[in-house]
C-alpha cells in the first residue's frame, strides 16, 4: 500500500511538472510559470526520492531471510573448517550424544519445510537460526 501510494505520488508529481512545462513553454525566465515549473520539477525530485526510499524499504524487508541463510551458511561452512582441523576436542561426546545431536537436525529440517510453506520471513530467519544451532552441535558432538 505505501508503495502504491509513492507510486501515485510519483505520477501526479509527473503530471503536474508536464502541465508546468506546457505552461512555461516560450515563456521569460522571470515569468510566474517558470516559478511553477521549478516547484514542480523540486516536487517530482521529492517524490522519486520517497518512492526509492520505499523502494529500497520494502526490498530489504523482503530480503532478510535471505540474508539470514546466506548468514547462516557462512556460519556453516566455518564450522566446518573447525571440524576439519586436526585440533583436539576439549571433550568426548558418548554415541547416545551424537544420535541425540539428530534431534536438532530433525527439528530445523521440520522448521525449514513450514518455512518454506509459509514464506514468511520470521519463520525463514527463525529456521536459520535453528538450523545454525543444530549443525554447529552435531558437528561438535560428531568431532
């Protein structure tokens, strides 16, 4: 909806500048038109300047669960530098660890299909979230 509203705000700004250019057509730069036709032109930069805002707005709100994956895998992939090293871990995790350690992996899986479902950006940042606990565990635990 404020996205629309920026949007028709942009198009009468756009009218009223044409209306102000026909008017200021062949005119002095002194006369009252050329004065209307600078305020337009000031309005339709204003406006443009809004609807990008809103633009811009409304994109990064539709793009945070995205951000929270690529996060999120970046996290991943470090952890698996760590796994990978030869460093020793500080404890022993029994194998009634590990298996329990699937439980995490299960539940982010759940979460990651109702994210997928929903296509809410909550439930894809919360999936994420999750997701980055659970394999940051397992992981652990498997090393």
């Amino acid at each position: 909806v404020v996205l629309i509203n920026a949007i028709k705000d942009v198009a009468k700004a756009l009218s009223d500048l044409i209306g102000a250019t026909k008017g200021a057509a062949s005119k002095p730069a002194d006369d009252p038109s050329m004065y209307q036709l600078k305020g337009a032109a000031k309005v339709m930069v204003t406006n443009v300047t809004s609807l990008l805002k809103t633009v811009k707005a409304v994109e990064d709100e539709a793009t945070r669960g995205t951000r929270a994956l690529e996060a999120t895998i970046e996290y991943i992939k470090q952890e698996l530098t760590v796994f990978q090293s030869k460093d020793i871990p500080e404890k022993n995790s029994s194998p009634e660890e590990s298996i329990r350690m699937t439980k995490g992996i299960t539940m982010a899986t759940a979460k990651a299909v109702a994210a997928g479902n929903s296509c809410r950006q909550e439930d894809v940042i919360a999936t994420a979230s999750l997701s980055r606990k659970a394999v940051a565990d397992m992981l652990t635990a498997c090393k």
